[in-house]
C-alpha cells in the first residue's frame, strides 16, 4: 500500500464556506494512487469540513443559519471572546461539526456524489488563510 502527503493553504473571505474540492482532487492525483482513501485535517480550532451540495449555495447559507441558531456570537454567557464576538461561537461551531473528512479514491479521483462537493467552512468573522493536511493511502 502506498501513502502520499501534502498540504495545502485555503484562503477564505471570512464567515462561509469556500470550496476546496479541485484542491483536494490535485493532490490525490498528484499521488497516482488510483484506489484507496483520501483524508484530509484542517488544523484550526474555529473553522471546520463540510461535504455537502455544491451546487445550490441556499443549502450552505441555510446551514450557517442553523448553525448560528446553535451558537450564536455575542452570548453573553460566553467568557472567551478575546477576539471578538465571533471567538467561543466560532470555536463552538468547529466543535460541533469536522475538522475531517475522509473520501473514497476510485480510478485516481475522489468518489463524490453528483451534487456534492468538499468545503472548508470559516467560522470567523475576518478573512483567514487556513492549512490542511490530506493523506491519500492506497494502490
């Protein structure tokens, strides 16, 4: 079995979501493994994964709707918020959500359904540019 590793930058426009699929796709066919899986980490602690429907951006915003319903910024009940009214909700809708993912890799490409694609989801007011690990193991 063989193992390949890179990582890559997303730079996100704050709050929302910004698609990484073609990112993720290029590193699995970097490593010419043509069967196997893919996983890919983002290492913050206020930003998350998401795979969901990549063709309708009103399901992404519908999501971050609900997901403030959760945690919402501001909550005066929240004593971490050196950063900002966003800090604890950001960190509280990363921990409620991925900061992984894994993916089938068939014939050298992700195996995604037809309406779904990969997302690094921001949590954070301000723009960020995040960084993930993806490991493609396989034949």
């Amino acid at each position: 079995m063989a193992v390949y590793q890179d990582s890559i930058q997303i730079r996100t426009d704050g709050r929302g979501t910004t698609l990484i699929t073609r990112q993720v796709e290029d590193v699995v066919r970097a490593s010419g493994i043509t069967t196997g899986t893919c996983h890919v980490f983002q290492h913050h602690t206020s930003a998350s994964l998401l795979v969901t429907e990549n063709a309708d951006p009103d399901v992404r915003r519908d999501l971050e709707t609900l997901i403030a319903r959760m945690a919402p910024d501001g909550d005066p009940a929240y004593h971490h918020d050196m950063e900002g009214d966003d800090d604890m909700a950001a960190h509280a809708r990363a921990m409620l959500t991925h900061n992984d993912l894994t993916v089938p890799v068939g014939r050298g490409r992700l195996v995604l359904g037809t309406w779904q694609g990969l997302f690094l989801w921001e949590h954070r007011y301000a723009p960020h540019t995040r960084t993930a690990t993806i490991t493609v193991q396989g034949e």
